[in-house]
C-alpha cells in the first residue's frame, strides 16, 4: 500500500512536491484553499495526480501519512493546528525534496540580502561551469527541479517559513546574512523565536560543512554562542576585527581569507563589484566566501562580482520621466529593506509605501526619511501606522488604494531631478498577489505616463 502525501497549495512549490511525490511512489493528494492556476491544473492532471480547490477536505487531509504545506500557512491554522495533535508529520516542501538528491546543498538565509546573495552565489557557480540549480524561493521549486532536472549543487533561498518545516535537512553550507525583526505576527510577536527560526539553517550541520555569518550583525552575534553549531564558522564584515578564515573590507578592498595561505587569499576592489552600496558589500562577501570555498578559480569569482545584474524588483532604476528617476524596490517587505533603499538615494524622494504591516517599527526610517522624504504616497488598505510615524517628518502624506493611482500621484507631485521610489517595507497581500505583482504593476504604470 502506497503511503498517503497530502500536499497543501498548489502554486510552483506545492505543484513540484506533487511532482516528486508522485515520481518517488508516494499517493499524492493536493488541496488548495484558493483558486488553483490552470497550469497548474494541467500540470497535475497529466502526472495523474487528484486535487481539490476552494476547500480543505478535513477527512482526506487527516487519513495522511504525511503532510507538505505551503510557507503560506501559518502553524496556527486550525487544520494545521489538528494534524499536529494526530502526529502527522509537517515539512516544507525543502525537506521533501533533500531526502530524494545527493546534491550539495548551499542554503541561505536573512531578513534582508538573501535574494540577492543566493542569485550572486548561483551565477559564480554557472559561470564556473558546475552543474547548479536554483531553487527554494526563487525560481521554480526545489521539488521540482529534483523530480526532473537532477544537479550537483542547488542554491536554496530559504524563508524562516521554509525551514520551520525543515527537520534533518542538512546544508553543505549555510548563509546567515542578518537579523532583524519581520514576520513577527507569525512568531507570536517574540523576536527569539523568529531567530531561533533563522538558526534552523544550522541545524544537522557538521564539522566539514560550512556556516557564513556577518559579524556586524548585533542580533546575529548576541545569539551565535547561545547556538550549538557544529559546522565551521566564517565571519564577514567590514567593521569588527578580521578573522581568518573569514573576509572583510578595509580601504576599499574586499578580502577573503581562509587558511592565512597568501596564495589562496582572495582581494578585490570595492570599485568593481557591479553592486553598490555597503548591503551589497555584505552580499558579495558572503557569495565569495562560499564560491572560494567551493575551489572556484579567482578569476571566475572576480568577473562573476563585477558583471552580475541585480534581481527584478530589488533597487531596479525604470529610467526617468521628464527628469523624475522612478526606481521599483517592491521587493523591500520589511522595514530594514526600506532602510537600505533609501539610505542609497542621492537625490529627494517621493516614496511609495505601504501594505500589509508585519509589526513595523518605523522607528528605524524616521531619520532617513527627514533626511531624504519630502512626500509620502500611501498604497494600502490600512495607512495608520505610516501617518503616525512619518506625519511630522515631511512635507505630505497622501493615500491611494491602487498602483495605477499611486504612481500617477507619485508623478504629479515629484519636481525634475527626484525620485519616486516604491520601496513599501510591507507585505502586498493586501491589494496584490505578492511583491512581483505589485512591482509588475508599477513597472507598467510608469512605462504608460
């Protein structure tokens, strides 16, 4: 008798667990509370595999052996809430797929860089010529690509959602790139268990395996002894004192260093690295510091730094319109990714923000934005909390409840030579489908003024 492999939301991660359940003999059984997208349909009609949408049947759901559900779905969700008291297994669907490859795995994790470094990580090892795929919250789904597209090397972008599923997943290397407070509703409000959370890319690691983890980090270095690691740890940074093996910027040279070996050292200059700003410095000290570990030629690190092309919706400059720049971060979800957008402006801003808050503290904007706001432009259903903390700090804070209009207010209260920057430090769920859309749609809106 086949086992039961319940699966809950069928997007591209719930779709490609469904893929791989199938192939590795399981019964696959897929349920989604929404809407499923027809190709998804397709997708699971023609493996041969049974789904229901707009409903959870509870007496199918709890006959499982196991369950996969989406990162979308908290553990306080009633069905969630009844599995677990019948002790049926939960995982994400990164735990599912690990079991079936014997790939080396890079996982990383963060608030903020985690897109970034994964994607810069990623390209160094295509351009060296490995066999890498790219998975986990980027690009199509671990799953999937392990059902029918077997690599090397995966590079896993790993949400705190993603590895609360995660149980004897063990990473050949891990990225911890910061901590700082976000999704905080889904941890009970307590920012440890958040960071215990981002720990778990740590966890069945072993002295061979590697962890990386940015020294300037304070949430990050109060909590790391408290941690029982097993892997090595290499630190990055460009403020604490340098650590071997470890990398670090000084005068405006990026070192990394493993093994106090002067022919294994790497260096290279600030200047050249295709990404700016001092995030970005952390990003690509993180990146080689794995890619150098991974015995990648020097020079393949140093082209792969300077030629890589940032991710869609992170800082994206959309060109200017009658001299205004409009510049789409919607992937900036939390308060700290606003943070860094607005902290790399040169010019004033006109700023669109808001969204579903996640327990923002606006605490940490309210000097860049008297610095560097002269207008607010609200998009989202409930705008309190930006009134509340910005009202004082500029010149007017205006409130729209689409993108098309937000971006045509943005555009008619700017002057010549500033920048209207969708950066809203929330969640989109409230008028969106998720950040992509949401960054999508003002992508389109400014290419029709």
């Amino acid at each position: 008798m086949n086992k039961k492999l319940i699966i809950l939301g069928a997007g591209e991660s719930g779709t490609g667990s469904a893929i791989l359940g199938k192939a590795q003999g399981w019964e696959v059984f897929v349920s989604d509370m929404g809407e499923i997208k027809a190709v998804y349909k397709e997708e699971l009609n023609a493996h041969g595999i049974a789904w229901e949408e707009g409903q959870h049947t509870e007496e199918t759901i709890l006959a499982a052996d196991e369950v996969i559900k989406s990162p979308g779905i908290p553990d306080k969700a009633p069905l969630i809430k009844k599995l677990h008291e019948k002790g049926i297994p939960v995982i994400s669907e990164i735990e599912f797929a690990a079991r079936y490859t014997t790939a080396k795995l890079i996982g990383i994790t963060g608030t903020n860089g985690k897109t970034t470094t994964t994607s810069l990580v990623y390209h160094i090892f295509e351009k060296a010529g490995l066999n890498v795929g790219l998975g986990g919250n980027i690009g199509k789904s671990f799953a999937r690509q392990v059902a029918q597209d077997q690599r090397d090397y995966y590079v896993l972008e790993l949400s705190s959602f993603q590895l609360d599923g995660c149980y004897s997943l063990r990473l050949d290397a891990a990225i911890l790139c910061n901590i700082t407070p976000d999704h905080l509703d889904r941890y009970e409000y307590k920012l440890e268990n958040y960071i215990r959370s981002k720990f778990r890319i740590t966890q069945n690691q072993r002295p061979e395996d590697l962890f990386v983890y940015c020294a300037d980090d304070a949430i990050t270095m109060e909590w790391i002894g408290q941690m029982s690691i097993q892997a090595q740890q290499i630190p990055f940074s460009i403020d604490a004192p340098h650590q071997i093996p470890g990398a670090w910027v000084a005068d405006g040279q990026l070192t990394i260093d493993m093994n106090e070996n002067e022919e294994n050292k790497f260096t290279m200059a600030i200047q050249e690295l295709s990404l700016r700003g001092k995030h970005n410095a952390y990003n690509s000290m993180a990146a080689a510091v794995i890619a150098n570990a991974f015995n990648i030629r020097k020079e393949v690190i140093r082209e792969s730094l300077s030629d890589f092309q940032n991710v869609e919706h992170r800082l994206e400059s959309l060109g200017k319109v009658k001299g205004i720049e409009f510049i789409n971060d919607s992937k900036a979800t939390n308060v700290n990714s606003s943070w860094y957008a607005l902290e790399s402006m040169d010019r004033p801003v006109v700023w669109i923000a808001g969204g579903v808050d996640k327990g923002n503290d606006y605490a940490l904007l309210k000097q860049l934005v008297k610095d560097r706001v002269r207008i607010i432009v609200c998009v989202g259903l409930d705008n309190r909390k930006i009134h509340e903390a910005f009202s004082k700090d500029v010149d007017m804070i205006l409130n729209t409840t689409s993108m098309q209009e937000a971006v045509n207010v943005a555009y008619h209260m700017a002057n010549k030579e500033e920048a209207v920057l969708l950066s809203p430090a929330c969640a989109s769920f409230d008028l969106f489908e998720n950040y992509e859309d949401r960054g999508r749609q003002f992508k389109k809106y400014v290419r029709n003024l």
